[in-house]
C-alpha cells in the first residue's frame, strides 16, 4: 500500500502543477463571467419592453392594439401623425429601444372588410447575436397579444366574420435596423437566424486550427526534450536566436498555409451564406469584399503566429510528452472562451468588463473579424490585428531570450549551471 501511495504521491506531484491548476482558475472566473451574462436574460424579459407607436387610425379596433402597447410595454413615444416615424425612430434609439410599432391609416375598417389590418414594425437591433435578440421576444409577444385580443373580440361581436381574419387579424411589415443598416422585410428572427450558422461555424474552425497547431508546436517542444534533441541542437556551434528564429519561421510558414485554406473555405461559405434561407444578404450590405476577406486572413494569420509562439513558451515548461498534453488546456481556455460569447453575443452588446477581456485575448480577433467587417467596422478588426502582431512579438522576444538562458532545459538556472560546470571540469 505504501508502494502504491507513493506513486499517487509522484503523479499527484507532476500533474498537480501551477501550469495546470491556473488555467482552471481562470477558466472557473471566466465562465462564472459568462454565467452573469447568460443568468441576466431573466430579469431583462421580466422588463417591460421600451417602445413607441404611432397610431394612425381611429377606430375602435386600433383602440385594442394601443391599449395593449400601454399595458405591456414601457411607451417612450406616442403620435397619430404618420410623419412622425423619423422622429420617433430617433427617439426610441436615444431611450435604447426596441421597437416602433405604426398601426395602418385604415387598420379598423380593413378588418372589418374581411383584409387583415396592418401593423408596420420597425425594430432597432444593437447586436446579431442569439442572446442578442431575447428582448425582441417581449415584443413579439405583446404582437401576439394584439392578434389574440382583436380575434376575440371579431369573434364574439360577428359570427360571419372570414375564419381566416378572425384567426389572423393583422399582416406584419418589419423592417430591422441593425447597426444603422436598414433590412426590409426581415424580422429579428429571421437576422439571428442567417448569422447563427456564421458565428457558430467560423468559430470552431478557428479553434480547431489553433488547437491542432498549437498542440504540435507544445508536442515537438516536449518530445525534443525527452529525447535529448533539444539538448544536443543546444550543444552545437549554432546561434540560440538561429534556432529560435528557425522554429518561428517554420510556425509561422504553417500558420500562413492555414490561413490561406481558411481564406479560401471562408470565401466559398460566404457564397453559399448570402443566399441562405433565399435571401441574398447582399441586399442589405451583408457580404464580404475581397478586401474584408484579406483582413480576415491577415487577422487569422497574426492570431496563429501568437497562438504558435504561446505554444511554444508554453512547451518551454514541458518536461517530457506526457507534461506536454496538460500544457495544451490554456490553449483551449483561451480558444473557447471567446468562440461562446462570439456566437451568443456582439462584441458591441457585451459589458466593458467582458469587452476588454475578449478584446485582450487574441483568439478572439478572427471570430469577430467577419461579422465587425459586414457592419464596416474596420477600426476594431484593425486596431486587433495590431494588437495581436505587438502580442506575438513580445512573446516570440520573450522566447528568445529564455532559449538563451539556463531555463529551457531544466527549469533552473542553478542545477543547469551546475550540469555545463561538470562537464568543463
């Protein structure tokens, strides 16, 4: 028993290391960030929504729809004049609002001549994320509302009323503003639904690329060590800053060539992307030119070469390929962490805590690359891409300089001197 306790002791103590146990701490901070995140949509649909109307009709039946507007929903801005609308949007836009909601000049007596009434709706969308679009729910629900209330009363007041009006008494027309673009016809469903295939799929490609790269970059470190060839290219008349600058050619040569796969899958999926559900996006200015495709792959590839050169600091600390695979979970943490909160929300919607973390980890540049390029966001794709080349820098300097020292090897500075004195000796 002894025995066996002192081998769980020994594996214990070499798995049990700063290097593994840090990650999951922040991995654990990290994901209760997120939880606050996803654990606010409750109290957000407990809200009343904040909208404005525009009645233009003064029968009885629109009397209905308004009185129901003002029971569920935070009125921000009320008017009878059609005209109004460009102030009204402007309105609700400054009070952050979600919707604008204008009932037709002959809503009432188009219902009664058997014609659905009709009901314009003009939603305002900050973000394109799932989470993003849970508050317009609460409006679509107070539409609903309307629908249920305007059947009942055509129902019980009319017993020859068309079945179909009597069912379905209004006709929705929405228009989506969506980061200042105006989308006809499509509503905030519908704008979650053509970018949920995108910021679900182009995220987990990325994470894959970095994960498999940057597994073999911390492999080659490890199995060079187990293998005393790392110690032997050490021994040779060869320049430390040769050998760094060999391996970082070499990694960014592989994360170049993964980028231009990228860029090219990208393109093609983009293609089949603004036709998805027989709409065709670029109507609305959601396509990619071959400019934004550039920048795309050009943020790709500098978050690779950073991702690479992490590897391989973090491959300084293995001691053999078995430390090696537990080196490998900061990549992931770092890779999964900004793939969630991309695909449920926009970088614009988050808070500026989760803001200024998702910005510094670099991972997340390229996930949000092509989304921020449909809205003509250059800056932030930029500013990241720059952000990301100065990061990789300082780390493949930093990689440098500990090729140079004693640390590489060993770890200690101390027990490697003392192994080059023996061997002087």
């Amino acid at each position: 028993m002894s025995q066996l306790g002192n081998i769980i002791k020994k594996e214990l103590k070499e798995l049990l290391t700063p290097a593994t146990l840090l990650p999951i701490v922040i991995m654990a901070i990290l994901f209760g960030s997120m939880g606050n995140v996803i654990g606010g949509i409750e109290e957000e649909l407990s809200e009343k929504p904040v909208i404005g109307f525009i009645n233009n009709d003064s029968g009885n039946l629109s009397k209905i729809a308004t009185s129901i507007i003002e029971k569920y929903s935070e009125v921000v801005y009320n008017s009878t004049d059609l005209n109004d609308k460009e102030n009204a949007l402007k309105n609700i836009k400054e009070e952050e609002g979600l919707a604008l909601i204008i009932i037709s000049k002959n809503f009432s007596s188009d219902i009664k001549n058997d014609s659905p009434g009709k009901l314009e709706i003009y939603w305002i969308m900050a973000g394109a994320g799932i989470l993003d679009s849970i508050s317009s729910e609460v409006v679509q629900g107070i539409i609903y509302q309307i629908n249920r209330e305007l059947s009942m009363k055509l129902i019980n007041n009319n017993s020859s009323i068309n079945a179909s009006i009597a069912l379905s008494p209004t006709q929705r027309i929405d228009t989506t503003y969506l980061k200042n673009k105006e989308m006809k016809g499509i509503s905030p469903g519908v704008v979650v639904g053509l970018f949920t295939s995108q910021s679900t799929l182009i995220p987990i490609v990325i994470m894959m690329i970095i994960l498999m790269s940057g597994g073999m970059v911390i492999s080659s470190m490890a199995l060079e060590k187990e293998n005393k060839t790392l110690e032997t290219l050490l021994t040779l008349p060869v320049k430390r800053t040769s050998i760094v600058t060999g391996k970082i050619v070499a990694s960014a040569s592989i994360g170049l060539f993964m980028a231009l796969i990228y860029m090219i899958g990208f393109g093609n999926y983009m293609q089949s992307f603004q036709m998805s559900g027989g709409l065709n996006l670029a109507d609305y200015g959601l396509s990619l030119s071959t400019f934004d495709l550039i920048l795309v792959g050009i943020s790709l590839f500098v978050t690779l070469i950073a991702g690479l050169a992490l590897s391989m600091l973090l491959g300084t600390f293995a001691k053999n390929y078995k430390s090696a695979q537990t080196l490998t979970f900061p990549i992931t943490a770092l890779a999964l962490v900004p793939m969630f909160l991309t695909m449920f929300k926009d970088f614009d919607t988050l808070p500026i805590s989760l803001k200024g973390l998702v910005y510094a980890i670099p991972f997340s540049h390229p996930m949000m690359a092509p989304r921020l390029l449909i809205f003509n966001d250059y800056a932030t794709v930029i500013s990241g891409i720059i952000y990301v080349s100065i990061f990789a820098i300082i780390l493949i300097s930093y990689i440098a300089w500990i090729f140079k020292t004693d640390k590489l090897l060993t770890g200690s500075t101390r027990n490697f001197k003392k192994i080059f004195t023996r061997k002087k000796n």
